[in-house]
C-alpha cells in the first residue's frame, strides 16, 4: 500500500490545492450524499420508516468527508 518515491533530480510536487483538487472534494460529497441518501430513501420506502433518509445523508457525508481527509491529508 506504500508508494514508490520519486527519481532523483524530479522536482516535488506543488504544495495547495487547485481548482480540481475542489472539484474532485465536491464530487465526493456529493456522491456520498447521493449514494447513502439514495440508500436510505429507499430503505425508508420499503421498511415504511422515516429515519433512514437522515441517517444515510449523515453517513454519506462522514463517509466522504473521511475520503477527502484521506486522500489529501493535512496541510502543513
């Protein structure tokens, strides 16, 4: 799961985020909430509830804000 470094003399990679890194960070949060929230509207429809939807956007939104924190990290 490691990655392999970099030959020597490549130059390292900028530091800071660009407009894709922000659109990549929307994508994710919108796809959790679609996914889940889709999820949990439909597990609302066919278990006659009216929790599921809620707890899906919730879900869907700390499952992708975890997947942006991993894949782009902490800025030093």
């Amino acid at each position: 799961m490691g990655s392999t470094p970099p030959p020597e003399g490549t130059p390292p990679p900028p530091r800071g985020g660009s407009t894709d890194d922000g659109m990549v960070a929307l994508s994710y949060i919108l796809a959790g909430l679609i996914l889940y929230g889709g999820l949990g509207w439909l597990g609302d429809h066919y278990l006659h509830t009216k929790w599921l939807l809620p707890v899906g956007l919730i879900l869907g939104l700390a499952t992708s804000t975890y997947l942006i924190i991993k894949r782009y990290g902490r800025l030093e």
